[in-house]
C-alpha cells in the first residue's frame, strides 16, 4: 500500500500495516487500563464520563485548543498578505490553499460549534432546572464523534494530504478529477463524523428542553439562551442533515465514479444549492445561541428583566426560519435569472427586521437599567456595534445589482468575519466569563479579562475594517499575493498588525486561566448576583443538582425570590431524573467510527468494514444494558 506522509511516497506492506493497527489497540488498551488504575484519576473520569457538565467542559477545552490552531492558520495567512510577493517556504500557491481551507472549515466546525454546544451543555439544563440532558449516554456519543472528526481532519496536515478545496468544498474543483489526492476525502469524512455528533446534539437538546424543564417552566417562562438553543436544534437538524447529503453524494463522485457534479451527467451548481442550504442557516446556528448568551448576560448586568421578551423570542423564531430562505444570495453571480436573484435579494433584506428588533429590545435593556460593567458586558456591549456593521454591510450584499461588484472581494471576507466573530465569538467569550462559575467553581481575573476584551475588539477592527476598502478596490478573496501598484499594502499591512494583536489577547486569556486555578478563591453559589435558576445550586454544578426540584411562577424566578426575602418553592414529585452513568462505550464508538472512516479514506475496505461493524455492535450492547429502562419504568408510575 502506498500512502503520503510529510510530501513523500511510502510503500508500506499489508503486513506491516496490520502490525500498525494491532500496535495501536493494543495500545489503546494498556492505555485504558493505566486509566483504570488510577495513575491519572481525572482523564479516567472524564474519560468515561456523561455528566453534561462535565461534557462541556470537554467541548470548550478542545473548542480552545482548535481555536489556537486554527488562529494559527489566520495568523500565516495575514503574514503572506502583509506586502506583495511574499516569499515564505510554505507558501507557494498549492499552500495556501490548503491553509485558508483548514482555517475555515475549523473555525467553522471544529471552533465555534464545539464552544457554543459545550456553553449549551454547561448552562441551558441548570437554566429550566433539569438535571441532565435526556439521553446523557447520546450525550457523551456526541462529543466523542466531534473529537474523533477534528482529529481525523488535523491528519491529513501530517500526511501532507490537507484539503484544498476552500471550506465550501466547491464542485467540481473538490472532485477527483482536479483533486484527486485524498485531502478532500478528509474534508468528507471528519465532517461527516463530527456532524453526526452535532445532529445527535440537537436531538437531545430539543428533547430535554421540550420534556425535562422544571415544574412550572413554561416556554413562556424560559430564559432566551434556552430559547435559542431549542431554534437552532431544529435549524441544526435540518441543515446538518442537508449537509451530509452533499457530503455523501460528493464521495461517491470521487471514490464510486458518480457524476452527480460533473458537467456531463450533472451540475456543479448542485453542490452550491446543498452546500448553501446548509451554510447559510448555519450562518444562524451560530448567532442565535450568541444572542441568547448576549440576552441573558444583559439583563443580569443591567439589573432588569430582558425588555420585550414575547419579541425576543419571535425574533429568533423569524430568524430561524427567514434563515433557510436566503440560501442563493450566496449564488448571484451563478446566473439562475432575475426572478431568483430578486426573491432572494428581499428575504435577505428581511432578516434584517428580527435582527433589528433584538438589537433595540437590548438596548432598552439597558436604559433605565443599573448597567455593571464586567467583562461579559464589555463583550455583549462591543457585540452591538460591531454587528451591526456586519448586518449593514450585508444589506449591501443582499442587492443582486451591487453583489456582482462585491463577490469574492475581501469585502465579503470582511462582511462574514463581522457577523461571525462579531456575534459568534464574542458571544462565546461573554458565556464563558458569565458561566465559567459554574464549570469550574472560580471566577476569572476581571482585570486580566478586560485587557483580552480591549486587545481583541481593537484588533479585530484594525484586522477587518481595512478588507472592506480593499475588497472595494478589487482585491479577490483566496489569493496568496497582490501587486504593489494595487496600491494595497497599507490596508494589508494594518490588517496583519490588526490579527497579531488579536492574537496576542489570547495570551492574557491563558495567563487569566493559570492565575485563577493557582490562586483564585472559590466562588459562591451567586458570583454575579445572578436572575435564573443555574444560580441557586453550588459552583461548580454538582452531578445531581436540583434535589429537590425548584417550581417556577414567573421569569427570572431567583431574582425575584430574592427580591422577596425568600427561597425558592421545592418539591419532591418531579419528573424522574435521567440517568448519568460512566461508561467507555461511547469512547470506542467514536473510535470504530474514525477507523472506519480511514479505511474509507484509503480504500482499505476491510479495515472499513472492521470499524463500521465494531460500532454496529457496540450500539447494539448499549440497547441492552440500557440502564435507562429502569427510569422510564419510574416516570410511568409517577404519571399514574
């Protein structure tokens, strides 16, 4: 068998491939069982864990660590760009492809969805007073199948097989026939793996929030990051599903000789149309969840409930829904006729109202409120203006007419990274400063924080803010030098220094890490003084919190019992509790899945076939010693 590694070919016998994979089990398994033995106690824990809790801790730490990887990528790729006819080694054109399409597509799926479901995890159960997810063992599946689609897409960097195709993954260019190296199946695969979690994630987040909130929660009553997660669990489920669609049908072009994207029997507009479909509602799954951690964070810092709430929530509805009726603005240039561009052009327009309304519904949060400044509100306040900047700028993309001056310009670049850093990890940085009580038990250095805000915020407009001017003046997005007599390389200069400075307030957030775990007190129950129920139980969040179950009469329930003088209402006929065990099995799943998706890769069919059966019948073990018939057993008798 002849695989690359490091830009060579290597001829590797069978034999010694076997020799590779038994090495790997058995170590795997001296591995577990030093595990088992206690040398490493903690790893062990969470290991086999499916406390949510504790999975999202998992979520946000490697969440972090691919958002040092991936900043790495964005940092290489301003350094190429900070004067004209830069020549770094690594970047000869083929190199920069790879790089922008690492960078994208793990900022994107390995980045910010990780962060915001491991938020979702830590915090939406503690909010509507549930003791876990509804299916924690689902839970634990869901993470381990995101880790094993990250790392299987970090090796192809190792075997120099990245993909090159850009995150969308065009066809036909991400066809065999013009890249028929495997770094496209990689693409394929770890997206697929990690998108089976994400999916899994949604139904478990729709299930716990519609069956498990705490006696009294009406929807009515929920607060808005609950809100939030629930519309983006049916925006995931519905995208993520389109998505792998395309992903499928796109491997059986390159590895079965379909031509599903192919000029002859199909069209490359058909992968746009799927892709798009997908990518922009998933535009949205990463906004609203932010807009839901923005609503909660504002109101607690501005000591008031959220204003206008019945609107807030039918905003993010709108959203959720304008959002898959947008799909080909991204597409007007494709040529699909005027009636096409028009339709799309006015709902892209209209998205804007919903958007509007939340923006002026926290504002007035504000006013009249006592307004304490933290570093999540430093976040949520620098979010405002700077999403608003990218909604403007995408009311000018939403003109058909314009678009064909503005398409793949930096100016697009700019638009999209205003939207999504401007609401999405802006929003992840204020859940983590809001919530990180409650993960851990301690409350990070504020001052160190508001140094990590104000270097970030600065950074990033120093970064994006000059892409606008160059993108107008013709600059086209992906590519890897310009002239000097475009007269660019000011703005491409600024926007370097820009992204190092952004880069350099994670520094203060790893330096904030260490200080507060070395030397940080414990905090309370309440750090911050908090309105919603995760509040009342101890920091960090115990595995069985809410014993007994609090009733709910009204929003905001432990703002106003202490405003009363009084403690929650309790009661012990609530709903049985789910059931959180420890277990490795949802471990080995995602294992056998990673293995089968290598044998995909290379087409070592057997080796496929191993992983694919191994996780048929580790499912098949987990449905019969599912522990979880016994609760359902307790629920029964508890409706009767």
């Amino acid at each position: 068998m002849t695989i690359p590694f490091f830009g060579e070919s290597i001829f590797v016998p069978s034999d010694v491939i076997a020799a590779w994979i038994l090495s790997i089990l058995l170590g795997a398994i001296l591995f577990i069982y030093v595990m088992k033995k206690r040398k490493w106690p903690i790893i062990w824990e969470y290991m086999r864990t499916t406390n949510h809790r504790k999975i999202g801790t998992m979520y946000i730490l490697f969440g972090v660590i691919f958002f040092i990887r991936a900043g790495t990528d964005a940092l290489l790729i301003r350094l190429q760009l900070a004067q004209p006819h830069a020549e770094f080694w690594v970047f000869q054109q083929d190199k920069y492809n790879e790089l922008f399409t690492t960078h994208g597509t793990m900022m994107i799926f390995f980045v910010a969805m990780p962060l915001l479901i491991g938020l979702m995890n830590a915090a939406v159960p503690l909010q509507i007073g549930a003791r876990d997810l509804a299916f924690p063992f689902l839970n634990a599946v869901s993470f381990w199948l995101f880790l094993g689609g990250a790392v299987l897409f970090n090796m192809s960097f190792f075997f120099n097989s990245a993909p090159n195709a850009g995150w969308t993954g065009y066809a036909p260019l991400s066809t065999d026939t013009f890249t028929p190296d495997v770094g496209n199946d990689y693409y394929i695969f770890s997206l697929q793996l990690s998108g089976l979690g994400t999916i899994f994630t949604a139904i478990n987040m729709i299930v716990t929030i519609i069956r498990h909130r705490a006696p009294g929660m009406k929807l009515t009553r929920m607060p808005l990051f609950p809100w939030a997660t629930l519309i983006t669990s049916f925006l995931i489920l519905i995208a993520f599903s389109v998505l792998s669609m395309g992903l499928y049908l796109l491997m059986f072009d390159r590895m079965f000789g379909t031509g599903f994207f192919s000029d002859d029997t199909g069209s490359p507009v058909y992968w746009q149309h799927l892709f798009w479909i997908f990518g922009h509602p998933e535009v949205y799954i990463l906004a609203l969840p932010a807009f839901g951690i923005f609503s909660d964070v504002i109101a607690a810092f501005s000591k008031k409930r959220i204003f206008g709430y019945p609107a807030m929530v039918l905003s993010i509805a709108l959203i959720g829904f304008l959002g898959f009726m947008v799909w080909a603005h991204h597409m007007f240039t494709v040529g699909l006729g005027p009636m096409a561009n028009t339709f799309f052009a006015v709902t892209t327009m209209l998205i804007a109202v919903p958007t509007g309304i939340k923006v002026f519904n926290w504002l007035f949060t504000m006013r009249g409120g006592v307004v304490k400044i933290t570093t999540p509100m430093l976040f949520a306040l620098g979010f405002i203006p700077t999403f608003v900047m990218g909604g403007v700028t995408g009311v000018m993309l939403s003109v058909a007419a314009a678009n064909f001056q503005y398409h793949d310009t930096h100016f697009v670049v700019a638009h999209f990274h205003y939207t999504i850093i401007g609401s999405t990890i802006l929003g992840i940085f204020a859940g983590l400063y809001f919530w990180y009580p409650k993960i851990t038990g301690k409350v990070l250095d504020e001052k160190l924080g508001k140094w990590h805000f104000w270097l970030f915020i600065i950074g990033f407009h120093l970064t994006f803010l000059p892409m606008h001017i160059t993108g107008l003046q013709g600059m086209p997005r992906r590519v890897y030098t310009y002239e000097w007599g475009d007269e660019l390389f000011a703005l491409n200069l600024t926007s370097t220094i820009g992204a190092f400075l952004m880069g350099s307030s994670m520094l203060f957030v790893v330096w904030n890490l260490y200080k507060t775990h070395k030397y940080g007190e414990k905090a309370g129950n309440d750090p911050w003084d908090g309105r919603t129920l995760e509040w009342t139980v101890p920091s960090p969040s115990p595995e069985h919190s809410f014993e007994p179950m609090p009733i709910v009469k009204e929003m905001d329930p432990f703002w106003y019992a202490k405003i009363a003088g009084e403690k929650l209402r309790t009661t012990n006929n609530a709903r049985p509790a789910p059931i959180s065990t420890k277990t490795i099995v949802p471990l080995c799943i995602a294992v056998s899945l990673s293995i089968m998706s290598i044998g995909m890769i290379y087409t070592w069919y057997l080796l496929a076939v191993l992983g694919g059966a191994s996780a048929f019948l580790l499912f098949i073990v987990r449905s019969l010693t599912d522990e979880r018939k016994e609760y359902y057993r307790k629920e029964e008798h508890s409706n009767e």
